[in-house]
C-alpha cells in the first residue's frame, strides 16, 4: 500500500492492477512502500552556490545567498555586495 501525501507519489491504473512510484524529489523508503523526501541539501544534491544557504522542502529545496551577498542562490550567482561603497 502506498502512503504519504498524494503529492509525493504518483499511481497509474493498469488493467486489473495499478503501479505507483515516487514523484521527482521524493524515493521509496523502508518496507512500508512509502515515499520520503530525498535530502538534497544534506546529500550535496543541489545547484546553490557556496556562499548561500540550501534549505530542504518537500520534494524540493531552495538556495538563498547569505548575509553580504546579493543574487537567486544557485550555482555562480551569489555576488559580494561591497558594503563600503558610497561611504565618503
């Protein structure tokens, strides 16, 4: 039986049966045939830059640039904001 949110898996009617499988973002865990969220920030499985932070959602994750920097948070695009500049 499968279980969790509808969200993290997906199921296909098939001629007297059906077949299931995890959504993109989520695997099958333990015996029980649910699927759980892959920890992509944990596992290094992510496009953020090094100077911003990856935090893990459901069946995703988001990269946010640290204090200091400017940009999306994804690979190259954290820019050091010169906080200096237009001090006189």
């Amino acid at each position: 039986m499968w279980q969790g949110s509808s969200l993290s898996w997906t199921c296909t009617n098939t001629p007297g049966s059906y077949t299931c499988s995890c959504s993109p973002g989520w695997e099958t865990g333990g015996t029980d045939g649910a699927c759980k969220d892959v920890e992509e920030c944990a596992t290094g499985v992510h496009n953020c830059d090094e100077n911003a932070a990856c935090t893990d959602g459901g069946g995703s994750f988001t990269c946010a640039c640290e204090p200091g920097f400017t940009g999306d948070g994804t690979t190259g695009t954290c820019e050091d904001i010169d906080e200096c500049s237009g001090l006189a």
